[in-house]
C-alpha cells in the first residue's frame, strides 16, 4: 500500500449486525460520520474512551460508534454501533 491511499475501514461482523438493525435514515447518517473518521484529516464528534487503550467513540446524535485506530497501518476498525445507553457496557 502507497502513503497516498489513505486509511481503510474495517468493519467488525458484530458491527455488522448492529448497522443492518438500524432504521434506513439512521443508517445513513452513521454512514457519513463512519466516512469522515477515514478522512485527511478526520472529521466528527470522536473522542479517545476514557480508560481504554486504543478505543474510541464516535458520537452520531443519540447513537455511538466504538472504534480503534491503528496510525501505523491507516486503519479505522469499527467494533459496534450501539445506543447511547448501551454503548458503554463492558
């Protein structure tokens, strides 16, 4: 992989079946938030999660989105796409 190509998503199966749940108009604003985390530079409501390592939140009105980020290999995972509520469960 060249420098120019920019970062790649990863998307967890779990995560998966959380997107495929959601309501079609919800889908698609989780959609544009997810594309601007891959961005030069990132765009959205992210923010690293407090006592974890390499996980982060992406907040997109009442949902979240848990990620992580590898620099090294431009790779945002995505893990799940929860509700506010549950999004923070262990």
């Amino acid at each position: 992989m060249s420098e120019d190509e920019g970062w790649r998503l990863e998307i967890a199966p779990r995560a998966q079946r959380d997107f495929r749940r959601l309501d079609p108009p919800i889908q698609r604003r989780i959609l544009t938030a997810i594309e601007g985390l891959i961005e030069a530079p990132p765009r959205g409501d992210f923010r690293r999660l407090t006592g974890r390592d390499d996980e982060w939140r992406l907040r997109v009105g009442d949902w979240r989105v848990r990620f992580s980020r590898d620099a090294k290999e431009q790779v945002v995972s995505i893990q799940r796409i929860l509700p506010r509520g549950r999004a923070y469960e262990r």
